[in-house]
C-alpha cells in the first residue's frame, strides 16, 4: 500500500487521483476532515468520484508521532507532500517545524517500518543558485547561505537535508523540485492568485522571470521516478521559465481583461512591502506582499529541466495547454 501525505493539498489530490485512476491501494493522511471535501471536488471535477472512495483516509499529523506509527502500518512506499507554503514571517515556527521536523519524522518512521522507497515534494526554492551567477540553476546548483532566502526556502532546503539523511542509513529516496504549480480544483489559492489578479484587472507588472509546470506533469513524473530504479536522486520540474508579465497577460487574455500596464520598480515594490507589513501590524490582516515576494518578483533566475528530460525521456505540457485547463475549472466553481 501506498501512502500520502498532504492529500488535501494540491499535488496531494492530484497525486491520489493519479493513482487510484491506476488501481493502486492508496492511504491518506489528513488532519482536518473538512478538507477532504477539496480532493473529493477535484475528483468530481475531473469526471471520478466513483473511485474517490477507494482511498483510505486516517487522521494524522506528521508532526505527531503516534499517529504517523498507525498511518504507517502496512506501508510500502511513501509520497511526502504535505507542507507549510507561506512567505510570511509570523509563518518562520510553523514552516520549521511541519517542513523540516514534520519530514525528519517521515523519513525517521519510513526507515523503522522498512519503507521501500521514499518520495519528498520539494521546491525549486530549495535549490540554491549558481557560484558563478549564470542564472541557469540546475539539481547541481549550489546552496550559498550568505544569500537571502525566504523562510520557505529555509524550511524546504532543511527538509530535503532530513531526506539526504535518510539515504545514509538505507533509505532509497527521489526528490522533485517543482516550480510554481498550476492545477484544476484548487480556487484561487496560491498559484490561482493569478486568474485572481486578472479578474480584478490588476494594472501592476514586473520583470521578473519564474519556472512553471501543471500538477499533473509533477505527479506523473513522481511516479514514473517512484517506478524505476532511480534512487537518491533530485530533479527539477519546470515546464518553461517565464516572465510574470507572460503568465499575467496570457491569463487576463483568457479572461479578457485588461493586462497588466503599470510598471512596479524594484524600489516601489520595497516601499509596498514595507507598507504591507505596517497594515498587517496594525490590522492583524494577513500579509498579502512581503519581502519575500518582491524579490521574487523581479528575480530572473532559469532552472534546467534538462535532467529529468534526459533521464527518463519525460515530455512536459506547456503553459499554453495546461492555463486554460486550469482556468476552466474555475469557472465550474
């Protein structure tokens, strides 16, 4: 049997569909029982809620011991996909604790109950950047600590340091670093925040760059690495690297909205941050624009898909195909 966690989550639900789709016994972890409801959606969504229920669903938490010793019994391999995402600092204790002490205690538990292979979800931010500053980031990059990197990519570099880990005392992993996932059921949460920002015709634009791919091609290639005989291995999965102008004006153009024409500065975005974090202060809202965030958005960065590519001959869908999949599903909201 197989087991997952983070199914409530994007990649999660995508994942249990991929694989109840092929038949295979499946358990998933949750922790708040409501949100199954969000992969079951996805599941009637994509035309299979008669095999939603063929998962096997157990209440767990991979920060709580006990309850990941029941979720494991009768495991063969694992997909860990469960994480933190947040760029905001009153995040910092959370994202330590699920992303990097949440994964030291799958990998702890997956070497106990003899697990036969392992998966770890990480991200593109966990990569690190190139000593010589070509801007082309690859599985080989180096991870440079004088560098500012955001609390998320701290938690992510420390997870995958708990999985590296693992593989000293027998643990037989792959790890995938996603860039920025777009995939149908999920609103306009997260990556969905670009439909969103369209809709509103949202005028400000920057020159930044960032690598997407759709869920679906991250949990195919999850498998088919889980599959083979690849093991201890890391692989970037980014489907094209794009400027965020690109994105936000192929989704205002699907849309038929206004693109963005309002040029955002390195400088303009400090002040919005800074103004961001002294509304938060004062409101208690919940942070919309950090610093994280600014930089990113004028970071101009390329991965290198090259060795997934190379590896297993894996194919991936461009924007053009898997956006107004994403979008269409939207709209059935």
């Amino acid at each position: 049997m197989i087991l997952i966690t983070g199914g409530t989550g994007m990649v999660g639900a995508h994942l249990l569909l991929h694989l109840t789709k092929s038949e295979r016994p499946v358990r998933a972890i949750y922790r708040n029982k409501k949100r199954i409801q969000r992969t079951k959606h996805l599941f009637d969504l994509c035309g299979y809620a008669d095999i939603f229920y063929k998962i096997e669903w157990i209440k767990a938490d991979i920060t709580d011991i006990p309850a990941l010793e029941n979720a494991f019994e009768g495991i063969d391999c694992v997909y860990h996909c469960a994480a933190v995402i947040s760029f905001d600092a009153k995040d910092t204790s959370a994202l330590r604790k699920v992303n990097i002490e949440g994964t030291a205690n799958m990998i702890n538990l997956s070497i106990d109950f003899g697990i036969k292979k392992f998966c770890y979800v990480s991200s593109v931010a966990a990569l690190g950047e190139t000593l010589s500053h070509d801007r082309i980031i690859s599985e080989k990059s180096d991870w440079d600590p004088e560098l500012f990197h955001s609390d998320y990519a701290i938690s992510k570099y420390g997870g995958e340091m708990e999985v590296w880990r693992g593989t000293q005392e027998g643990l037989k992993v792959v790890v995938v670093n996603p860039g920025v996932i777009f995939g149908k059921g999920f609103g306009f949460e997260g990556s969905g925040e670009f439909f969103a920002k369209a809709l509103k015709n949202f005028p400000f634009y920057t020159n930044g760059t960032t690598g997407v791919v759709s869920a679906s091609d991250v949990v195919k290639a999850m498998v088919l690495l889980m599959d083979s005989n690849i093991e201890n291995e890391r692989f970037t999965l980014v489907s094209e690297n794009l400027p965020y102008l690109r994105i936000m004006n192929f989704c205002a153009q699907l849309l038929n909205k206004r693109q963005p024409h309002i040029y955002a500065s390195p400088f303009s975005c400090s002040l919005a941050w800074r103004l961001d974090c002294a509304i938060s202060a004062c409101t208690g809202k919940k942070r919309s624009f950090t610093r994280a965030m600014a930089k990113a958005s004028h970071s101009n960065y390329i991965y290198s898909n090259a060795k997934i590519k190379e590896t297993i001959g894996f194919e991936f869908e461009s924007h053009q195909v898997f956006l107004p999949k994403v979008l269409s599903s939207l709209l059935l909201l």
